[in-house]
C-alpha cells in the first residue's frame, strides 16, 4: 500500500500535470433513433451533430455518438434541465438522468496529453484532439468520455462512479514520471 503522505507530494506544483477531481455535474443522455437530428435545438441552437464535437455554454453537450449526446450543466439542477430539454426537444427521444452515475476528473497541464496517452489508443496530438473534442474511450481499461477544455491543456473525463477511486489512482501513478526538477 502506498505511503499516504506520497500521494499528497504529487499533487504537489512541482508535477507538469494536475489531476483533480471535480465538481459533480448535472448531466443527461439524450438518444434520438430518427432521421433529421440536425434540427434539434437546446438553448435557441442546434445539438452538435458530428461525433465527437462538442458545444460550450452554461450547458455543454457532447456528442458521443450518431443520435447520442451528453448534455452537461456546472449551475442547473437536474429538473431544471430536464425542464428545459424536454420543452425544446420534440418527441422520438430518451432522455435519461445521468447525474449521480459518474465522478468527474480534470488533467491538466503541459504533460496531460502525455499521461492520458499511457492509458488510451486515442491520439492526443493537439491536432488531433484540439479544443471542443471529445471522445467516448477506454483509458486504464474503463470506459471514459474525454473532453479537451483548453489549450493549457485541459482535459474533462467523466468515469461511472464505481471506477472513480481505481481511475484516480492510474492518473496519479501514471502522472509521477512527470515531476519538474
């Protein structure tokens, strides 16, 4: 078992990448079987349509596949959204309360793109997976969903909350070859 006082010293500054875990979210799964999924609207837009784009706002989504999108909210509680989603979108659809059911984690840092690479096929390159990407994956052999935030670089992932303190635990091992001297 590793040393308590260990773990503190690599979330420590001298480390180019930071793993912290985030605040929960709100967040639905909206899945649509029918044609002409272009024309559905959040919020006065239209949902992103092509997988693995995403939108920003006070409520993010992420499409994670054909007709399949995770919308997410940092503010609004779930009936709120739920209220809002539903009063924009037409019937044809499955909407499913996701809040509790994921833990969220933030890397970042100039050696993010590095350690999320030790755990995932996905290619990281910036050109690659530039902001506004995101990706439904296994990272350390769980499912994940991947979001670059930022240029810093930032990355969200979202894990189902049973594998949170396993997938914590593969970031900080993973991140100790990364400490700044």
């Amino acid at each position: 078992m590793r040393d308590p006082t260990a773990l503190r010293a690599l979330s420590s500054p001298r480390l180019a990448v930071r793993v912290a875990t985030a605040q929960a979210r709100t967040v639905f799964r909206l899945k649509s079987w029918q044609q002409g999924n272009e024309r559905l609207v959040l919020y006065g837009r239209g949902l992103v349509a092509q997988v693995g784009q995403t939108s920003g706002g006070p409520v993010r989504v992420q499409c994670i596949g054909p007709g399949d999108w995770m919308i997410i909210s940092h503010e609004l509680p779930s009936r709120e959204l739920r209220a809002r989603i539903e009063a924009d979108s037409t019937g044809g659809l499955a909407l499913v309360d996701l809040s509790d059911a994921f833990v969220w984690f933030e890397v970042a840092g100039r050696a993010a793109r590095a350690v999320l690479s030790k755990g995932c096929g996905l290619d990281f390159h910036p050109l690659a997976f530039p902001v506004g990407r995101c990706s439904r994956t296994r990272l350390a052999q769980i499912p994940v969903v991947a979001e670059c935030l930022d240029d810093s670089p930032c990355f969200e992932l979202s894990v189902p909350r049973s594998y949170g303190h396993y997938l914590h635990s593969w970031l900080m091992d993973a991140a100790i070859e990364f400490r700044d001297h």
